[in-house]
C-alpha cells in the first residue's frame, strides 16, 4: 500500500513535470532557448519516504561526463535505452536499465542517494525522463549526458 502511494504521488510529480516543461517550451520564443549544448542546472525536490530531498540536475558534455566518472570512482554511468539498443553499442563502463523498467528495477540503483550517476539514451528524451525518475526516487546528484548519439568517442559493441 506504500509503495503504490509513493508511485501514485511520483507519477503525479512526473506528469506535471512534463506538462509544465511543455507549457513552458511553448511559451519561450525561439531567441529565448538555451543552445542544446548548453550545460544547465536544474533542481528538483523529491519526496522520498517522509524526508523532502533537493536533487540538482545536471546537463553535461561528453568531456564533463568523462571527468565525472574519472574524479569520482562510485560515480555511475546508467544507459537508459533498451537491452537492444545497449547490444548495438554503449559507452563504456555503462550499466543498463531501460528508462521504461527503472521504476521496477530500483534494486539496480546504488543504495547511497548521494552517489553521483551519469545518465544517457539514444537522442536525450528518455535520459531527461530518467533523471527526473531518480530525483523522485530521491537521488541527489544527476547528471544528463543526453544522446549517446552526439557521443564523440568509441562505444563498446
């Protein structure tokens, strides 16, 4: 009964999230958008149990994410496409967990909220929903590398 409420409440926190940064896409005009390599910082407060936590969401180049997993060893590097997409070709050192399954598979995570993860997919929609999923989940630092698509370096086959 918890757990439904708590993924009752998150799923409401997601479905604004979204219908907001909709709302607030269409209302900017085309001068007033951040270029897509921009690094932006966002934060998000996450319910987790009773405690209120605030997760800062990071957009980072491939550089940042490389220095990331470099300067912090327990940092972790999540691919959030499909077991398919992840045989085609990931990032190395990546784990996989498909945005779709993260929810059902949080034994997955780290057990330390604080750990540092490093999120891409395919083109960046699903690792900004990913992201937004871990800062419910009360995960407090996230980084959203984005497409693995505009990924510079080799891949692992």
């Amino acid at each position: 009964m918890k757990m439904t409420r708590h993924r009752s409440i998150l799923a409401i926190i997601l479905i604004l999230a979204l219908v907001l940064g909709l709302m607030a896409g269409c209302s900017q005009s085309p001068a007033t958008v951040a270029p897509a390599t921009a690094a932006t910082t966002t934060a998000a407060t996450s319910i987790s149990g009773e405690s209120e936590q605030t997760a800062v969401v990071k957009k980072v180049t491939a550089d940042e994410a490389l220095a990331i997993l470099k300067d912090q060893p327990n940092a972790v590097l999540l691919d959030v496409r499909t077991e398919a997409e992840f045989a085609e070709g990931h990032i190395e050192g990546a784990q996989q967990l498909a945005v779709e399954e993260l929810l059902d598979r949080t034994g997955e995570l780290p057990a330390d909220k604080s750990t540092p993860i490093v999120v891409y997919c395919r083109s960046g929609r699903r690792s900004a929903l990913a992201v937004d999923q871990l800062a419910g989940l009360g995960y407090t630092t996230l980084y959203d590398l984005g497409g693995i698509n505009s990924w510079p370096y080799e891949v692992v086959k």
